[in-house]
C-alpha cells in the first residue's frame, strides 16, 4: 500500500477537522522536516507532532518548540544543534492502516506526558535513566570516554589511556587497559595514567550537572563523600588533563557511570596558570581551580554484558580447554567466548585450507595459517575484554605430553576432533585425576544427520564406553546410502553453515549448562537430529536401534537427551 502526497493532506486536514472546538484555536497545520505536522499549545507550551517523509510507516514524534534547558523535564530530549527543539520521547505504536490514529495517539501520550510531568508524577525517571539525561545535556563538541570494567566498582583509583582522537579510555587497572589494548589494536600501552572513580550518594537532576569549575566543586560537595580530596592528589601531581568518573546507583538499582575531562588552564603561550613547586601545594579547592571543565560524552565498553542472559559467568573467570578448532571446535570456542568465558586454550595441528571457509569460523583472509593461532586473534578482536587465550598448534597428544599440567586449572574441556585416538587419552587423562573434570566431547555424523554432545562428570562412567576397541559408536542415529566425497580418504562429510551453527549451539549450550553449576556428577547424552528435508537430500534413514530407544525424530529437526550408559 503505498500513500499519495494529496492523501496526507488529506488526512491531516482531517485531523484539523476532528479536533475542531476541542483545542486552542491557534493550532494550525505545517510543513517541516520533508513531511507535514501539527502545532498545537497544549500545557503552556508549543506541541509539534511531526510526520516525516516515510509517514504513515513511521510513527508521529513530538517535539516542544521552545524547550528551557535550565528547567528540565523527564522524557523530554534537548536537540543541541536544532536550537530550543526537544524530542518527547513517547512509546505511541506505529498504525500504518490508520495514519490519523497514528496522529491521534501521538498528541494524546504527549499531553498526557506533559500533564504528568507539570505533577512531579515522572521525576524518579532522572535518576533510571541519569545516562541518557547526560548526554542529552552535553555541550557541543564534546570529547569521549569509554569505561571498562568499572561497574561493579563504586569508588577508587583506575588506569587510563588518552587516545590520538581524544577519547579517555578507562580501566579499573592497567592489566586490564594493557590486555584489551593489545587484543583490539595489538598495540602496547607503556605508561597508562591514573584516574578517580568518585561515588555519588545521589543522582543529580540534569541541572544540576557540572558544566564548569565552580558548578563541579559544588557538585562535589553536595553529591560526594570524598570527591573533591580524590581529585585533588590527583591534579597536584600536575597533569595537562584528567579525567573524572562518577558513580552512582538509580532508584531502580541501576548503575550509571559519567565522566568529565579537568583540562589546566593555559595562558595565550600555552603555559599553565602558576608554576609547579606553586602548584604541587595548593589545596584541593584552590588545585582544581586551575582546570577547566568539559562533561564527557560516556558510554560503557562492556555494555554487551547487560544482554547476556548469565552475566556472573563473565567475572568467575572460567577456563575452558577446546581440543579440535575445526569448523565445529571453532564455533563452539566463540559461543562461549560471547557468552562469557573468559580463559580458553585452544588446541589444534591444522592449518586452514580453502575447502574449510564455507563453513568454518575463519574466512579466507585466514587461510594457509594455523587454525588455532588464528581463532585466538579472531576471539581477542571481536571480544576484546577476554582475559587469556592460549594458542597451541599440535595435537593434544603432543600439547599434554609438552605440558602434563595442561589441565591442571581447568573448569571444563571440549573435545571437537572426531579423533578417536584423541578422544582416547583424553578419557584416559581425566578419569586417571584426582579432582573429577567435566568433559564434553561432540561430534556430527556422516553429512550431519545428527550431532552428539556428550559430557563426561569424571565420577561415573568413561567416554569409551559408548565405542567399541576401533572407534565405531554403538549409539549412530542414522544412516545414509549417499557416497562420502573422494577427498582425505572419505574421510571429509559435506555439509553446510547452517547445519554446523545448529551442532555449535548444542555442545556450546551444554558447556554453558556445565559452566553454570548444572550436572554435578552427572553424565549426559544429549543429541540432535536434523530436519527430514536434511535426511532425504542425503538419502539416509533412522537407525533401528535408534527409534526404538529414543522414538522416531521429529520431521523439523529435534534435540533428545539420555543417560550415557551402554
């Protein structure tokens, strides 16, 4: 359906016509911003409801006309470069089939927002959401910083980075400033700088927020315990800038964290206010006077962390041993890397060829390197707060007999090599341990018909129990007519992305299953099986045995579970 200029005319004049007698009589109709609107007064202030150029498969937004920064109000946005134009922030669904509806609503949730905002009714919004009124409230040109680290931390000294483009980068220490660093942009930062984490016993309405030296030392001693002697030491050591973070907790039991840049004063010839045997002994008030003060736009590095469904998993510091970085070892390592883990050793003896990349982790820019050095850099790039990865390019016999401690500190291994003599001393090695170490070891079957996550607990029985003495597994779902490619002996299985994503997701979930306190001594078989589409395009059928212990697979595709016993 698409919706003719004259048509929205039309409907807006149909607005005009529905309100008649019901509104001021100097609302009229207008153009702006590539589509048409409605200027109301409504609450003693100027309404705009705005339609753009998409309208009606945009919503309406609102805007106030003539918006005074020195009194603000909940949901309302300033617009720094649209002069006194604010954006109410209003949540009135989209109505394309009924674009007058869509109008309608807009300027109904706006007046209602405005009315509960004349009755006090929203103000615990400034402290729920004291990030977002901080950015709205920044001046023009404002520099950046980005926190890492710092959200379960309340107050202290951290350790930052000043960055060529300006930008404060800000770590609880500098392990960690030095480690993620090095893992983004393989670079090595010598001597990070000290800042103060500052806590705040309140959170401050926007009007409040320091803007300059005199508004920040009242800041701080209205809204901190210890703010102005923390900076203070700081700023007699006499550095060029610092900058400042502030903590503090919303009324919903949110954390915010916002940052502000202390720049020394220069006089035209670039020299600071007072000499240095002067400035090294001033008070904390008197120090701070000599630098100006800029608000800092903010935002927190590990903010993916609020989208995980287990955030504590992050700051247990997990170590998991990933043997086989194929294209099903590889996936799984960056699962668990996303989700959280933050020590892996990955080891594998291959390097990556041009017949992995359709459906390995790597591409072909990795092509022709080993696959385990590789996937560290891959992991470290794309997360870069991840504490340790280790790299180890040989098979797992070479690596245990090189390191017999490989697995000394481990909280899970994975197994994902298909090798049965790998799978082997890998059995032998973790029932021959003292202290029981989860195991998972996952494989596909031929043309990934069904992949198989097996976790061992290390108290009851052994991974080989499900094979016979060469290998052969006693529990195969299926079976296929379809010939093996000729390639390494037809030994290789053909098979798709998609298929290897869903075998990643089965090991990659048990393992986070594992991690996460569930299957304490238990053993595990968990298995999927594919859609009857997969099944038909590789002429296979359900194994007899297999039906008659678990039943007959679901046409879509489906994920059954047993006890490892044989």
């Amino acid at each position: 359906m698409v919706y003719a200029a004259a048509e929205i005319d039309e409907w807006f004049e149909t607005l005009d016509g529905a309100f008649e007698g019901k509104l001021p009589d100097d609302h009229s109709l207008i153009r702006t911003f590539g589509g048409q609107g409605w200027r109301v007064r409504t609450m003693g202030v100027g309404l705009l409801v705005l339609a753009d150029k998409d309208f009606p498969y945009s919503k309406p937004r609102a805007f106030i006309e003539s918006y005074d920064r020195k009194r603000p109000q909940p949901h309302i946005e300033p617009i720094a470069k649209l002069g006194e134009l604010a954006h109410v922030c209003l949540t009135t669904p989209t109505t394309p089939h009924d674009p007058l509806l869509s109008v309608q609503s807009a300027l109904h949730d706006a007046r209602l927002l405005l009315r509960a905002n004349e009755n006090g009714e929203e103000d615990e919004d400034f402290g729920n959401d004291f990030g977002s009124y901080w950015s709205h409230y920044l001046p023009d040109g404002a520099k950046a910083a980005r926190l890492w680290g710092l959200l379960l931390l309340k107050s202290g000294i951290g350790a930052f980075a000043h960055a060529t483009d300006e930008t404060y980068y800000c770590f609880p220490d500098k392990e960690s400033l030095r480690r993620y660093s090095r893992h983004l942009w393989r670079g090595f930062i010598r001597d990070p700088h000290q800042f103060p984490l500052i806590e705040m016993r309140r959170l401050p309405r926007p009007e409040r927020f320091p803007t300059d030296t005199e508004s920040l030392l009242g800041f701080l001693k209205r809204y901190t315990v210890d703010g102005m002697h923390a900076i203070g030491e700081l700023l007699r050591a006499r550095p060029r800038h610092l900058p400042v973070v502030f903590s503090g907790t919303g009324p919903n039991g949110r954390v915010f964290q916002v940052a502000l840049e202390l720049a020394v004063r220069q006089d035209a010839k670039g020299r600071p206010p007072v000499k240095a045997h002067i400035h090294s002994k001033l008070g904390d008030e008197d120090v701070i006077r000599l630098y100006d003060v800029l608000p800092l736009d903010t935002r927190n590095l590990d903010a993916a962390l609020t989208r995980l469904p287990d955030r504590d998993l992050a700051a247990t510091r997990k170590k998991v041993v990933a043997i086989g970085c194929g294209a099903l070892g590889s996936g799984i390592a960056i699962m668990l890397a996303k989700a959280g883990v933050a020590r892996f050793v990955l080891i594998d003896p291959e390097i990556l060829g041009w017949e992995n990349i359709r459906r390995h982790e790597l591409g072909a820019e990795f092509v022709g390197e080993p696959k385990a050095l590789a996937l560290k850099g891959r992991i470290e790039r794309a997360i870069p707060d991840v504490e340790d990865v280790q790299a180890i390019s040989a098979s797992f016999q070479q690596a245990i007999e090189a390191n017999p401690g490989l697995l000394q500190d481990a909280d899970l291994v994975i197994a994902a090599t298909g090798d049965w003599g790998c799978d082997v001393l890998l059995d032998q090695e973790v029932s021959a341990r003292e202290v029981p170490l989860p195991t998972i070891y996952t494989w596909t079957e031929a043309f990934a018909l069904a992949t198989h996550a097996v976790l061992i607990s290390g108290k009851g029985g052994q991974f080989v129990d499900g094979f016979d003495i060469s290998g052969s597994f006693k529990g195969k779902a299926s079976e296929s007519k379809r010939d093996p490619p000729p390639e390494c002996g037809n030994t290789s299985s053909p098979f798709g992305a998609v298929e290897v994503a869903q075998s990643q997701a089965l090991a990659a979930k048990l393992a986070l299953e594992v991690l996460g306190g569930r299957h304490i001594g238990a053993d595990v078989w968990r298995t999927r099986t594919c859609e009857q589409s997969t099944l038909e395009d590789a002429d296979g059928r359900w194994a007899d045995n297999w039906i008659e212990a678990r039943g007959k697979p679901s046409a879509f595709g489906e994920v059954s579970e047993s006890a490892w016993k044989f």
